[in-house]
C-alpha cells in the first residue's frame, strides 16, 4: 500500500488524520501502533512516514486539525459577536462535550506526562491554544468588554483548566444542570467587566418622587 492512485498528498493526509483521530480514541495512544493507523487509511507505513514523522507528531497534527475545526465553528455564524458571548458560548459547551477533540487531549495529555516525543509538540499545541486565547482577550480589553487590569495569562491559564479539565470530567462521571452551569459561567463573565460597567449593573435603580 503506497500513495493511492488518483488521491493527492492533502487527501492521503487528511486520510491519515483521520485514522489517527479515530485509533487514538478507541485504542489510546500507547495501544495504537502506526501500521494500525496506516493500514485503516489504506496507505503503507513508508507513505505515513512521508507525510508525519513520528506516532507523536500524528497525533498533535490531528488535535490541532480538530481545534482549527472547532474554532472555525464557533466564529462562522457572527464573526462580530461580543468577546464575552463567544467566552460564555464556549464555557456552556464543556460539560457535555463529546467532541473527538476532548478524547485526542486525554490521550496527548497523558502521553506528554512519561513521553517527551509527545511532551514537545503537545507543549507548542498548548501554546498556540494559549496565544489564541490571550489575543481574544486582550481584543476585549481593547474594545472595553474585558477590565485591562485583568491579566491576559492568568485567564488563558484559567480557560485552559477548565478545557482541558472536561475532557477529563466527562458527564458519565460528574454531570451538572446547564441552567446552574450557565447562570454560574454568566456571573463570573460578568466580574471580568472594567469596573465602572461592573458599578453601573450593580448601582441602585433611582426612580424618581411623584411630585
């Protein structure tokens, strides 16, 4: 099995991507060897090895494949929305994620902790996630949603745990009601307001004497 006859490289890549999504979440990554994953894309190990260079490297291309995926979800049906709905849209997501990005993070996550083939590119993944966040932030800060006291890394750290975290604390362990979820979410998106839009929400409503 070498290249497939009439498949071009991005083809036979996103073939391979795939496959590994797929045998990373059903097997794990130390129980899926790579002729497993080329052989349920249809190439040989030699074709796989020219587009990746290691098990490792497979699969942080395929989270990252996933992400960009996600991300581009997320943005297509209102590029304009406020940065705060997008936070607040995304943290209502978490607790019933089933996506196959959550299982590829288990996996890389607990890979990266006794491999250092995987410790590396899943380090450089965690960072691009991390700038990606950090730049929405400082964005609402700039346009006056999120209070620019806020530091930008302590809340990209913050959102990390807490994505990272449902992948591992899946609804079949711990589930939690959308409206207490959603309601809690709001409140502490709301504290990330500048302060004197905080004051303003939280000021007595004056309504004027009869005369």
């Amino acid at each position: 099995m070498g290249r497939i006859a009439g498949v071009t490289a991005a083809e036979t890549r996103e073939r391979l991507l795939r496959a590994a999504a797929d045998a990373f979440a059903a097997r794990g990554y130390d129980g899926t060897r790579v002729a497993d994953i080329a052989s349920a894309a249809g190439v040989s190990n030699g074709a796989l090895y020219s587009h990746f260079g290691s098990k490792a490297d497979l699969l942080v291309a395929a989270l990252r494949t996933h992400g960009r995926r996600l991300l581009a979800d997320l943005f297509a049906t209102d590029h304009d929305q406020p940065i705060t709905d997008l936070l607040l849209f995304i943290g209502r997501r978490l607790p019933r994620r089933r996506d196959p990005c959550g299982y590829l993070i288990v996996e890389a996550l607990v890979a990266a902790r006794r491999d250092e083939d995987v410790a590396g590119p899943m380090r450089d993944y965690v960072g691009e996630r991390a700038d990606w966040i950090a730049e929405v932030v400082r964005l609402g800060q700039a346009d006056g949603e999120l209070d620019p006291a806020v530091s930008p890394n302590a809340l990209v750290h913050f959102c990390l745990l807490l994505a990272m975290g449902s992948a591992l604390v899946t609804p079949d362990l711990h589930a939690v009601d959308d409206g207490e979820w959603s309601a809690l979410l709001t409140r502490l998106v709301t504290g990330l307001a500048p302060a004197d839009i905080d004051a303003q929400r939280k000021a007595p409503i004056n309504i004027p004497k009869e005369a």
